[in-house]
C-alpha cells in the first residue's frame, strides 16, 4: 500500500527505512537498475542536518551592493581572467559547439563554485533520500534522487563520490541530478560525464546547458544603462521593448552613448532602486535566470563575464547604506500598504512582484520616484521603522 511520505499510519508516521524501501521500489519502477537502487539506498543516511538547513529561513534580505560585492569582487575578477587564458583552447571549443562566449562559462564556474573551489562535502544520494522523505518538498527531491541513480546507473560517478551541496547541486557548475541527467555531456571523450574531475566534461555542459535553455549568441546578456533625470521608473515593471524604443525615452548605454542598433527586445532591472544601478535585460538574461530564478545572480554572471572579458566596474555602483529589511520590516511594510489600499496580497514577508508593484502604484500617487523599492522615503511615509 503506498503512502505519502510522512504520512501517517493510524498514528504512525512513516519511518526512514520505510520510506527508503518505497523510495527503492519507485526508483526500479522509473528504470534504475535494482542493483544500484539497493546497493545505494541501503547505505542511505537520514541526515538531520540537510533538514535544518532545508529550513533555516535568513533574518535578513541581502542587499544587491552585499549581493554584487560578495560575488563580483577584483580576486574573482583577476582569477576568472588568468583562468581564461589557461583554458582558452577548451573554452574556444565550447563557445564553438554551443554559441555560449568563454567569459559567461567562466563567471558561471565562478559564481557556482568559485572556480572549481568548492562543491560541496554532502553525500548526494544521503541528502536527497532525507529530502524526499520529508513532506516539505518531497516530490521534487524524490525526482532529484531518481535522476542521481540514474546518474550513478550509468557510470558517470561512484556512489560513494556523489557528493554535492546539501540539496543535491554536483560538480564544477554544480548541476541539479535532473539538469545534470538531460543536459550533461561528454565533453573528453572518455564515454562518462564527469562534472566534478572532468573541467571539459563540466564546461561543455555547462554550455549545453544554456543553450539548451535558448542562449543567443549573437547578444550579450544585457547591460549597465543611464537613465535621463525625470525617467518614468514604472516602466522597469518587466515589460520588454526593443532597444530603439528604450532609446527613444532617452536610455543609453552606461557612458552615456547611444544603445546599439540591435533589433531585439529588453527590460529594464533596477535591482536597488532609483539611486542604484539600472540594467537592461536582454533575452540571454531570461536564459541566466532559467539556470538560477534570481534577478541578482543574473546581474552578477553578467556583469562577472563583462569584467572577465575587460571591462570595468559598473559606472552606477550599488548604494552601500540601503538596509537590510527584515521579515518583519517587510511584513509592516505590506501591511501598510494594504491598510493604504494598496494591494500586496498576504502579507508573508517575502518582496515579490505584488508588493513591488504596489509600492510602485504607492509612489506614484505619492509623487515619490516609482521604481518599487521601499528606500528611506517610502518608509517613512509609510511610518514604517527599521
Ligand atoms: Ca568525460
């Protein structure tokens, strides 16, 4: 009799081996040798720790300048240049077969695993097996730890050397078993796919990856743009224009010239407000986020790339003295805007698109700058206190 994870039994909840002995039969039902499914789910630990840090909920927001910094800093820079000297050869190769420039594979590997520094210590197939037994999320960690025997199956990796971060994410580009599974290649010919020893096997996939999620090689990701006194900031509200219109209203590129006469679409990104750096967003920038579903990330594999290739630092750099919000400053912030009529749904403490826009519909009748980012003024028009 089947039984979802965690679900009870009269009272009793389902037990680790329990779950470990249905996970094993569903493995064999999608394909997995039962050999590898029992050889490897046997050993299988539940490790309390992959719980806690499932749970662990951060205090605070990071600011984009703590994002930017932290990731985007002159020894990674410095690093990611050397690095794509040493390895041209392999990078030509890569940007030849999958469209994607050697400076993005580069700021990836960087981004992910600071170079191939870290990929982190967890037992994969432990981790997942404690993941997709636990209620939270256990469907999507029972797919992950499917795809990792898969993975195991083929031969691309020992078990026992399937280690990752503690939700599953492998190797030099630290693949999910899934991306892993459907993206992955060889890319050194010795008939395995070894993202954690292999850096043509992790770099080719890495370029395969992206472009099977759609990379265009003929653009960049998008770029650092100054925008005329007196902009409209509602129109950084995702809305995609082509370059000739985003012209038109007086954008150009960050020293100030003309944008490129390319026929293609873009959104503007104002990541930290109207004092803040703005970005457009071109369609490459939808394919980052396909890898990673953050607009930060984004920006900061974008711009790591440009500065791998050469270029400088953001001529609008990030404002270091806007807070940190809390949860708590985000929860009174919603319901100040909803006890102000504007609407940002439940208050739950997370700034998404509903609570920008209602800040941006808030600033507008305010006469306040609508770009939808709860900066001082805000605050305290809203009698908010951080
Ligand atoms: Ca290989």
């Amino acid at each position: 009799m089947a039984s979802l994870p965690g679900a009870a039994f009269g009272d009793e909840p389902e037990s680790f081996p329990q779950c470990i002995e249905r996970l094993e039969s569903r493995a064999i039902s999608a394909g997995v040798s039962s050999e590898t499914a029992t050889e490897v789910l046997a050993s299988a630990e539940y490790l309390q720790q992959v719980i806690e840090l499932d749970r662990r909920q951060p205090e605070f927001t990071t600011t984009f300048a703590d994002y930017l910094n932290r990731r985007v800093n002159e020894q990674r820079v410095t690093e990611g240049r050397e690095l794509l000297e040493e390895h041209r050869e392999l990078l030509d190769r890569v940007t030849r077969e999958t469209g994607v420039p050697a400076p993005y594979l580069v700021a990836f590997w960087g981004l992910e695993t600071n170079f191939g520094a870290y990929f982190g210590k967890m037992p994969v197939p432990s981790s997942l097996a404690t993941l997709a037994c636990d209620q939270r999320r256990s469907e999507f960690f029972t797919e992950q730890l499917i795809a990792a025997l898969q993975i195991i199956d083929e031969g691309s990796i020992a078990p026992e050397q399937m280690e990752g971060s503690w939700a599953g994410a492998m190797g030099h580009v630290q693949f999910m078993p899934t991306v892993f599974l459907r993206h992955a290649v060889d890319g050194d010919g010795d008939g395995k796919r070894d993202l954690w020893n292999s850096l043509p096997d992790a770099m080719m996939s890495a370029g395969n990856f992206l472009e099977d999620l759609g990379w265009d090689g003929d653009y960049r990701w998008g770029r650092e743009v100054l925008l005329p006194d007196e902009f409209d900031y509602e129109l950084a509200d995702g809305r995609r224009m082509t370059l000739e219109e985003w012209r038109e209203l007086g954008v150009t590129d960050a020293f100030g010239n003309d944008l490129a006469d390319e026929p293609i679409k873009a959104s503007l990104v104002v990541p930290a407000g109207h004092r803040g750096p703005a970005f457009l967003a071109y369609g490459n920038f939808g394919v980052i986020m396909g890898w990673n579903r953050s607009e930060f990330y984004a920006i900061a594999v974008g711009h790591l790339a440009d500065r791998i290739a050469g270029a400088g630092k953001l001529q609008n750099p990030p404002p270091e003295d806007l807070p940190a919000l809390s949860r708590d400053n985000i929860l009174a912030i919603q319901q100040a805007l909803n006890d102000e009529g504007f609407d940002t749904g439940e208050p739950d403490g997370i700034m998404g698109p509903n609570t920008r826009s209602a800040i941006r519909s808030y600033q507008s009748e305010n006469g306040l700058v609508a770009d939808g980012y709860p900066g001082d003024t805000v605050l305290e028009a809203l009698d908010v206190t951080l």
